[in-house]
C-alpha cells in the first residue's frame, strides 16, 4: 500500500471520470440562481432488477460494474434496513461478516486493510449522499482529534466562509445556502467556542449531530452547492468528464450541476470528488474495495533485471485527491460499488458508552 502522489491513478470503475489532471480554478461568468433544496434527501429504494447478475461460474470477481454495483447495494439495503445516517465506529470485523460467506476475494481485501493498520469503519447510510456526509464527519473528527484544535476549528470555519463569494459568483442567492453554512460552521465552533446554551463538542455529541437530519442535511446540501460552485466557476475544465452517469452522454456544464451534483440523493464520481476537496483544499484517499484480483508484475520484471512474470493480488487500491497543502494529513474513505464509508485506523469511538436510549435512536433512525 503506497500513500504516493498520482497525477493520473488507475482505478476500477465505477467511479468512471479521473479528476486528477483538472486545472486550477478559473472566474466565469454567473449562472442563474439554484432551485430551493427540500430536507428531506432519502433516495426511495428502487426494486431489485429482473436479470442474474452473478457469473456463469458464481465467481463475483468476473461481474460487470453494473452487477458490482447491483450486489453490493443489495447487502446494504438488507443488512441493515434502518441504518442511521452515520454509524458508531465498530471493527473492520463486522464488515468482514457481511462478506465472509459470500465472496472469498472481498474477505481477503478486508484482511489486507486490517494488515495495512485499517482496523476500523464508521458506515453511513446508502441514501446517495455517502461520500458528501462520509467527508463531512470526517473533516469534523479530523478537528476533533487535533492536538490544536484552537487553531484548526478557527481555519475551517475562516475557509468555509470565505467560500461563499464562491457560490455567490456562480448565482446562488445568500437566502438559499447562508442557513446551511451557519448550521456548517456552528458545528465546528462547539469544538472550542460554542455558542451560549451550546456544549463543547465530544465524539458522542458529533455522532448525535450527524444523525440529526436537520444539521446533517443541512451540511451535505451545503458541500453539494459548494461542489457545484466549483466546477460551474471553471467549466471549460471540467467539460470533458461531464458524463451522464447511466446513459455515457456528455452534459453541459449546468444540467450537470443541477441533476447530478446539487440534487439530493445523487452520487459522487471523481469529478464531484475532485471539486469538493479544490474547494475545501484537502487530501483524501479512498480505498477501494471491489472485490477483485488485481494483477502484478513481478519486481524482476518491473526492474528490467529479468523477464518476470504477472502475479495475482488482493490489495487494495488507493487513489489519492490531494488538492491540499503539502504534507496534510488526508482524510480516508472506503469504497465500496456504489457506497463510501469512512476507514479509520482505530476501531471504537474514544469517549463515550452509547446509553440505551442514544442506541436505540441511531439503530431506529428511519
């Protein structure tokens, strides 16, 4: 497993557009103002399709993306039919039963990221929104666990409201996202400065937070405008990765924003994923995980020393998005076909015991 800077990373699909050669952000004209978003971002399920999609040979390593994808949703719906927008941190363990009687190379991928140090993950809900709420907890806790957390919560919420001419520039009117950005940065300001009446911030209370659809919502609605306004700034560079995500037309720059990235309950591919971190200017990385054998060539031939030959592996691939200063730590994703969680290198929440009625509400959570 290598953390090493990648201009133009080799990844399975989907996600399908590789971002990491966009250039830096250029002014554009405005765009006419966005549409009202409604609160309520829960995707209803669609049923199941009517075709088979395990292989001939019931290996899951030779499904297409599509069927990955179609596979890998079914175990989220059904292994936790109300799971709460974002999780309590449990062991890698857990993740590994949802798949150890299934597909043997799935086990081994999560073998080599407990291997690697890897040992926890914090799941979030399937709604859609995974990557946008997965990167917001994260980007919170990364504050949380600073040893200058004075300094940290100060920069974040300096930035994030600095980011508003960025939305105001491209049309977005103050009245649709200025409530979203406070719910934003209160947050962040509880972790040493909260506002009267307030507590101070503990992992506990950023947990109840996040599953608080209100405050939830609010920050995800936020970061989708904030990603929308990024790329609506430099469309010209973005063009070129503006797929239709299902029918592999391209778009213009504004149906693109509007249908895929400020829509509620719509998901994230690398142009989505590239924006957001040019905007908040951070690293991450995301492990993928999917389910497949990832061939090799031996060093012998890779060092033109000898002719070597292809091994067959189960790692994971990394792809880093580091749109960051130099040196910043990232925050860290795992990917699964159609779903991201966060990967956590500690395996339970450091300051709380969930009382039975906190575990009740996350577990009930609709």
């Amino acid at each position: 497993m290598s953390d090493e800077r990648h201009d133009s990373p080799a990844v399975p699909p989907p996600p399908r557009m590789k971002g990491g050669d966009l250039p830096d952000v250029a002014d554009d004209p405005p765009f006419e103002s966005w549409k009202e978003v409604t609160e309520d971002s829960d995707r209803q399920a669609e049923d199941p399709p009517d075709y088979t999609i395990m292989g001939d040979n019931g290996e899951l390593s030779q499904l297409a993306p599509a069927a990955l994808f179609e596979l890998n949703q079914a175990a989220l719906d059904d292994s936790v039919p109300n799971r709460p927008l974002v999780a309590p941190l449990v062991p890698m363990a857990a993740l590994r039963e949802e798949y150890e009687n299934g597909n043997e190379i799935f086990v081994k991928q999560i073998d080599w990221l407990v291997e690697q140090g890897y040992i926890g993950i914090r799941r979030t809900r399937g709604d859609g929104d995974c990557f946008y709420r997965s990167l917001a907890y994260a980007y919170v806790e990364r504050i949380l666990n600073s040893t200058d957390q004075g300094l940290d919560a100060v920069q974040a919420v300096s930035m994030l409201e600095s980011t508003q001419s960025m939305l105001e520039t491209v049309g977005f009117q103050p009245l649709v996202f200025e409530d979203f950005l406070e719910t934003f940065t209160t947050l962040i300001k509880r972790v040493t400065d909260p506002e009267p009446g307030a507590t101070l911030l503990t992992h506990h209370g950023l947990l109840e937070a996040f599953n608080n659809p209100e405050i939830s919502n609010s920050i995800v609605v936020y970061l989708r405008l904030l990603t929308s306004a990024q790329i609506r700034l430099d469309p010209d560079a973005y063009a070129p990765f503006l797929f239709h995500p299902e029918l592999g037309e391209p778009m213009d720059t504004r149906d693109f924003c509007e249908n895929f990235v400020e829509a509620v309950g719509k998901e994230a591919d690398h142009v989505q994923m590239t924006a957001l971190t040019r905007a908040l200017r951070i690293n991450i990385l995301v492990a993928y995980l999917d389910g497949r054998v990832h061939s090799r060539e031996s060093s012998a031939a890779s060092s033109g020393k000898g002719k070597g030959r292809a091994t067959d592996t189960v790692e994971v691939e990394f792809v880093p998005f580091e749109n960051g200063e130099e040196g910043l730590e990232p925050i860290r994703l795992l990917y699964r076909p159609g779903h991201y969680d966060i990967l956590e290198q500690r395996s339970e929440d450091p300051d709380v015991e969930f009382d039975a009625g906190i575990e009740l509400a996350l577990r009930t959570l609709p």
